[in-house]
C-alpha cells in the first residue's frame, strides 16, 4: 500500500487567511495588507513571525485553527480520493500540533469530514523522516529539507501558494492534478493507471 501525505495548512486548510483576519480584529490599529507572498505574512502586517506565531499557537489557537475556512476544491478532491483509492493509504502529516492544540486539527478535519488514516503531527523539517512515499505541501523550506534528507525529491509536490514561488519542486495547482499522471510518474511508482481512472470518474460526478 502506497501513502500519500497530505500538508493540512496551505494545502486544504486556509491558515494564513485565518491568521490574518484574527490578528487584523486584535490590532485594529494597524494597517493590513492581502498579501501573502511570505508565509508569515510579513509583508501583510506589521507584527513580527513571533507576534504571530503567539496569536495561533497561545492566545488564540481555536480562533486560528478550528474557525479556518477551507480550500474546498482540495477537501472536495481529497474526499472522492480516499473514497475511490482504498488501496492508498492519505495521512495528515503537519506541523500545527505543539502547544497541546493537536485535538483542534483534529475537529477542524472532523468538522470537514476528512477521515485520513492516520494523523502525523511532526515538524516541518522532519516530514522526510516518515514512511511515506508521497508528500503535497506548501512549504519551500520543507522541500528543501525533504531534498536533505530523501533521494526521491520528485515525490514532494508543491501546492502552488504566492509564498512558495520560489521553489523548484513539481508544482500542482490542487489535489486534482495527483490523478493526472504528469506529476505521480515523476520519479515514483504509484500506479498512475488507476489514479488516472479515479481522476476520469470524478469528473463525470
């Protein structure tokens, strides 16, 4: 059985708009701006990685966490998937536990149905430690540490997000694009036949 990891924040959840809103309502004073091409959004408003960081991990995680609308193409996508590929293990791999707030990822997936096999809360940097053979995130310095620490860098796919232009990855523009076969086949052996048959029958729903 083959497993894909599934990044929750920046690929199905929407954190960065969340935390923003959320530090916009505490600092109503200070100017804001949508834009989002650093992750920690510095460019967007003027508090510091730690200022931010304070607000969804301490003073307001449930606000940040669970309140978090979600890329709804992705989560639409993700569900036909574990419906209709049984023979593949999706696991939740993130970075949002720490701080005793893992149950609120928990309800936040619970909340849109999402019933991964497994939920992996590890640092970014150590993604590439688990067992997996396939990894969607949004992050550049993950796939940088992915590269660090694996041979297969082409089975780390990069969710395109305005903060990870930079990054050289294979690049997807939503979990669809898993079923297309263009991406799976780079580098790994996950039976792109099937995936593409999935893909086929989604778009006749």
């Amino acid at each position: 059985m083959k497993t894909i990891g599934i990044d929750v924040d920046g690929v199905i959840r929407n954190f960065h708009s969340q935390l923003l809103l959320v530090a916009r309502i505490l600092n109503p004073k200070l100017k804001v701006i949508n834009d989002f091409s650093d992750y920690w959004l510095k460019d967007a408003i003027a508090l510091s990685r730690e200022e931010l960081r304070q607000i969804c991990h301490h003073s307001h995680p449930r606000q940040v966490f669970v309140d978090a609308h979600s890329y709804e193409d992705n989560v639409l996508f993700l569900i036909e998937l574990m419906n209709r590929l049984p023979d593949y293990e999706f696991v939740a791999i993130t970075a949002a536990g720490g701080y005793n707030n893992e149950h609120l990822t928990y309800e936040w997936l619970a909340k849109h149905e999402l019933n991964f096999r497994r939920v992996i809360f590890t640092s970014g940097d150590k993604k590439g430690k688990e067992k997996i053979d396939l990894l969607v995130d949004d992050s550049t310095a993950n796939y940088k540490s992915w590269c660090k620490r694996r041979e297969d860098i082409g089975n780390f796919l990069i969710m395109d997000r305005p903060w990870n232009q930079d990054c050289d990855a294979n690049r997807i523009v939503n979990l669809g694009d898993l079923l297309k076969g263009e991406y799976v086949l780079a580098g790994n052996s996950l039976d792109a036949h099937k995936l593409q048959r999935s893909y086929d029958d989604i778009f006749k729903i």
